[in-house]
C-alpha cells in the first residue's frame, strides 16, 4: 500500500485557463491623418474635425503633408512647428482595471528635426489632465524615416482618478525643430483586480490505484 503522500505526488494536474488577456482596439478618428485628399509634395493646415491643436484650426503651426516615402501608414503624416499641440478627444473613457497601451510612429524628417528634438506623446483626460507622457528623441533615427515609439502604458488599477474620464490622445513637438508623428494606435486590456479570479472544480479523471487528474479551471 503506498502512502498518501506518495499518492500526491504521483497526482498529474490538468490546469485549464480559458483565453489569455487581449487587447482590443479603441477607434481614433484619422489616426494616420490621410484625410485630406493630397498629391505627392502637398500639404493642408486642416486637421478638422477630427483633430484639435493648440491656437486654433488651421494655423499653419501643424499640417498633413504627403513626402513620398516618409510615412509610417499610408501616404500623409502629421508635422508640427516645435511647442506646438494637437489632440483628439476619443467617444470612449477609461475603464476601471484596464491597460491602456498608446503606440505611435515619430519621424526624422532631415533639415527639420533637430538634435534636441523630442515627440512627445501622453495620454489625458479632456480637461487635460497627464495620466501617462512618454517622448522619443526622433532625431536619432535615420533621415526622412519613421519608427514605431516604446508603447505607452496605463493602468488604471494603479491610476484611479482615470477612470470615467474622456480618453483624450495629446501630441507635443518639443525640443529642437519639428516633430513628425503618424500612426496612432490605443489599445485596452481588462485585467483581472487581485483576488478575484474564478475558479472551478471538475471530477477527477483518470484515476488508477497510485495516479489521477485533477480538473479546474481559472
């Protein structure tokens, strides 16, 4: 006869986790600023309706320009004057216990960008509130190309003053010269708060005299 401790360890456990985590898209109006309809070397100061800027629309401070071969998505990208702002307030909030990840390509555009330059990049509620900032130095990628940025990351769990407030998405050109951005992306995971997850038992299977399968499920 074995001993139960010798039963236990000789048990094999069947651990089910239905579904890994993921991250769905939250819709961002323009989000590759294509909607003017430009030819190549063209640009346009509007950047309504979807996007606001700082000193109002169409002050020729931020523009979406077609360089043929510079751009991240499509054929335009964003340019903006150094201390300039551009912003979109999203139809969506920030939900409790939820990862927000903010990804958005910024250029070096030579003769443009300068070598203190940095593409600042945050995510804000509509009252203009910082609850995550990060920048990328686009001056260090090569000459007349785009990169994706570090993904921003929220967490609301740790950020509770976000949550119920209007998802805004802020661009910044600081440092040296104009920044470059294009490709705008947000994504949202719900994550589970501590000492909330679900479990649940199922009948042993397999059960011989010295082995069994424990089933559950998280």
């Amino acid at each position: 006869m074995i001993s139960l401790n010798q039963f236990c360890s000789a048990l094999a456990f069947t651990l089910i986790i239905p579904g890994a985590l993921q991250a769905a898209p939250i819709a961002i109006g323009d989000p590759s600023f294509e909607s003017n309809t430009l030819t190549s070397g063209r640009w346009s100061t509007d950047l309504s309706p979807e996007w606001s800027e700082s000193g109002g629309p169409s002050n020729a401070n931020a523009f979406e320009e077609y360089i043929v071969g510079f751009s991240s998505n499509g054929t335009d990208h964003l340019g903006m004057n150094a201390s300039h702002s551009v912003w979109q307030d999203l139809g969506s909030t920030y939900q409790a216990n939820t990862i927000y990840t903010l990804t958005v390509s910024h250029g070096h555009r030579s003769g443009s960008t300068g070598n203190s330059n940095q593409s600042t990049f945050s995510l804000r509620s509509s009252n203009n509130t910082v609850f995550a900032s990060a920048f990328e130095n686009s001056f260090s990628l090569a000459g007349s190309s785009f990169a994706d940025s570090t993904p921003l990351t929220l967490d609301t769990s740790a950020t509770p003053a976000a949550v119920g407030q209007t998802i805004r998405i802020h661009l910044f050109a600081g440092g040296g010269g104009r920044s470059h951005f294009d490709n705008i992306r947000l994504d949202a995971t719900e994550i589970e708060p501590d000492g909330t997850a679900r479990l649940s038992n199922s009948a042993a299977t397999a059960i011989g005299s010295s082995t069994a399968t424990l089933n559950g499920t998280i």
